[in-house]
C-alpha cells in the first residue's frame, strides 16, 4: 500500500505547526508536574516524535495541543513509574491527566498576587539568578519559549555555536548546581523581573520579524508575548518597566495587520495603511505608557528601556501619515536611548530617524561609524538600511550591493524577495 505524498507533507506541516505553538506550554505544564526542566524538555520530544509516529497513520486529532499534552504526561507517568524518587508525582500527573484537556486553560492569570499561569512561573523559575543574566535569557528563549538557537542567535546578533555553547553551561550549572523547579515569590520576583522583561521582549521581536521560513510574521509569538506583558503588567503594578513594555508590545501589535499585503509581501512602515493600525491596541498603548512613566516619577527614575522605546513606538502612533511624523522627537528619544543602553541597533535606528530629519548623509555618517565598529556586520538590517541611504543620495551600484549583501544575510523568504527587489 503506498502513501499519497502530499498527505504526508500536510500530517509534517500540521504536525511541525503545533510543536511549534504548543511547545512553550507544554513545556512548562510538564515542568510544574514533574519539577524538572531537563525532564519536562525530552517529555515533549517524546511526545512530538510519537505525534510523526502515529498522526500520518490515524490522522491529524481535533485538538493537537491536547492531544501532544496527554501524549507527554502518559510518558512522564511511565518515566516516574520507573523512578521511585518521583512516586510521589504520580497521584498529581494522574489526576491531571484524567482532566479535561481538550480547551484552553483560563488565561487568567494572577490570583493574589501570585502566579497562576504555568508559563509565566515557568520564565520567572527558569531565569534563576545563579546564572549570568545573558545564560538566564538564553535558556529560557530556548526551553521554555521553543525559540531555536538560530532565533537566539539573530536576537543577540552573534553567532549560533555562542548562543549553543551558552545554554549548554547553563544546563551544566543548573545540573551541577542540583536547582529544583521552585517558583520564586515576593522579592524574588523583582530579582528575576528584568531577565523575564527580556524573555517577553525577544519572543515578541521574533514575532514581529521571524528569523527564517517563508512568513514575515509569526503572529501567534506576538499573541503569546503581548498576552504575557500584559499578565505581568497586572502581577507587578507597582514596577514601571512592566507597564513600559505592556505598552511598548501594543503599540508595535497595533501595526501587525498592515505589515504585509494580500499576497504575503511585506510593507515597511513609511508604507504602510495607517488607517488599518488598530486603535484599541494603540489606546492600551498610550494607557500603559502613562501608567510607567507616573510610576517612574513617583519613584525618581528615569524611563527605562521599554518605556523609552514605547514613547518612540506612541510618536509613530501619533502620526496620522508618514509626512507628519515627528522626527525630532524620534531621533531625540533614540538619542536618550543610546545614551543611557548604549548597542549598534540602538545606533542604526537612531541613524534612521537622523536621515528623516537632517537627511541620508547625516544618517549615513552614522551607519558608516556602526560599520566601522564591526560589531554587527553579519546583521542584515545593516547592510539595508545602509542601501536606502545610498539609493537616496544618488550613490546606485553601491546600494546594489548592499541589498544584496542584505538579501544574502537573511533566511527569511519575505524579506529576502523584498531586499532584491530593491536591488534589482
């Protein structure tokens, strides 16, 4: 009997998309029940692989997050079975596992001040301050968010064997070390409260700019991280950066619909249908970012990161066209920003906005000097933005190459078919 091809490839497709989506939660709901990160990790494993094993014979199930979950806690039972020091874990994963699993949790997710929601404990427990506070994001994005070490990688702009040799070590001290899984409270909170802040923010980046694949965009990596500020926002009312980045992932999530056309093909912002950002998520926005910085001043803080970069996002909000943006206030605000968390992304934005408002020599001159520090030269936003400046001084075999240069340094589809058509 021989198997349609183009079946198997829908069972790989359904299957990579809810491994995908599903492994952050699913991940965390094991590690809640059987304490244990590293365990919790090869429990979905075994339950993707079983998912390749069985879907493409008895069809993709209605549900495949519950269907992947009761899979991982079968196989936790039988792993916990074999190992008396987890027998006690077995009325507890039973129980769970007779549940109904085949709807959502309730989102809600902050029950007297503590956390309710097995995601989020699962990034406040993973970001554990024995590590070094790059290892603590870097293990995290990786096994509790489900991004790859490419996607890490791209979000510290250095190379992936880095990022893999950091969550290895980071691995080896959790194990050396003998942390058990214990969700932190109280002060502890605040102690993990910027690594988690962090966590949040690249998974949301990721989103907005998938590293790879064919779509520009990986909505349900917006979804998940704007859900999760938000819940934090309500966890931790009295912290301003909270509040920052709650308003800074609504204000960016207010432009997703107009990001790209009908046909997939990404639009830049200057381009883009402002009348289809949506004003709801822009109002959040503006609420949050009000809420930060009165928390800031009352508390004699500057604004931190996030509020800084959701004032930036709130002045593009504010524009009701690209020829009434306020460029000053942009390119000021960037200025404050690399002053104060100075990185070569920071400085190439702020080169963006200079060229807006004194023109593409003065925000060249500025690119060039990033250039120069050789910090990111693998970064492809680089060699893009360094193209537009070109091609708007006049200087065209020169922006040819760098688009090039930019479409060669890309493994998303999108954005590498809208870089050579710029050079082209």
């Amino acid at each position: 009997m021989t198997t349609d091809p183009l079946i198997d490839r829908a069972v790989q497709r359904a299957v990579d998309a809810a491994w995908r989506i599903e492994w952050p939660q699913l991940v965390a709901v094991l590690t809640r029940l059987v304490g244990d990160i590293t365990l919790a990790e090869d429990l979905a494993q075994d339950a993707h692989l079983a998912a390749l094993e069985q879907w493409p014979r008895d069809g993709v199930p209605n549900n495949p997050g519950a269907w992947l979950t009761v899979a991982a806690k079968r196989r936790a039972i039988d792993r916990i079975r074999r190992d008396t020091t987890l027998a006690r874990k077995l009325p507890l994963l039973e129980g769970e596992l007779l549940a109904d699993t085949s709807s959502a949790p309730d989102p809600a997710s902050v029950v007297d001040g503590e956390i309710s929601d097995d995601l989020l404990r699962m990034l406040f427990t993973a970001c554990h301050p024995v590590l070094s506070r790059t290892s603590q994001v870097a293990l995290t994005l990786r096994m509790v968010s489900g991004l790859t070490t490419e996607e890490i990688a791209r979000a510290y702009v250095t190379a992936t064997p880095t990022i893999v040799r950091r969550i290895s070590r980071a691995k080896k001290t959790i194990r050396d070390e003998r942390i058990p899984y214990e969700v932190p409270s109280g002060a502890e909170l605040a102690e993990r409260l910027d690594a988690v802040l962090e966590v949040i923010y690249l998974v949301f980046n990721e989103g907005y700019a998938a590293t790879a694949g064919d779509d520009w965009m990986r909505i349900d990596l917006c979804t998940e991280a704007l859900r999760l500020a938000r819940i934090l926002s309500a966890l931790m009312p009295a912290e301003p950066e909270a509040h920052g980045l709650a308003a800074l992932l609504e204000l960016q999530a207010s432009r997703l619909r107009s990001r790209h056309d009908v046909a997939g093909r990404l639009v830049l912002l200057r381009d883009q249908d402002r009348t289809r950002w949506d004003r709801l998520l822009i109002r959040r926005g503006y609420a949050a970012l009000a809420r930060s910085h009165a928390l800031a001043r009352d508390r004699g803080r500057a604004p931190g990161r996030y509020a800084l970069q959701a004032a930036i996002a709130a002045a593009h909000a504010m524009a009701a066209t690209q020829a009434d943006t306020d460029w000053r206030r942009i390119a000021g605000l960037y200025a404050v920003l690399a002053a104060r968390f100075p990185s070569p992304i920071v400085e190439l934005n702020r080169a963006v906005a200079v060229a807006e408002l004194h023109g593409p020599a003065a925000g060249l001159e500025l690119v060039d000097a990033v250039v120069a520090a050789g910090a990111i030269d693998d970064y492809h936003l680089l060699h893009a933005v360094r193209g537009d400046l070109l091609e708007r001084l006049g200087r065209t075999a020169a922006a040819r190459a760098e688009f090039r240069r930019a479409a060669n340094l890309t493994a998303n589809a999108a954005e590498r078919a809208m870089l050579l058509g710029r050079a082209d």
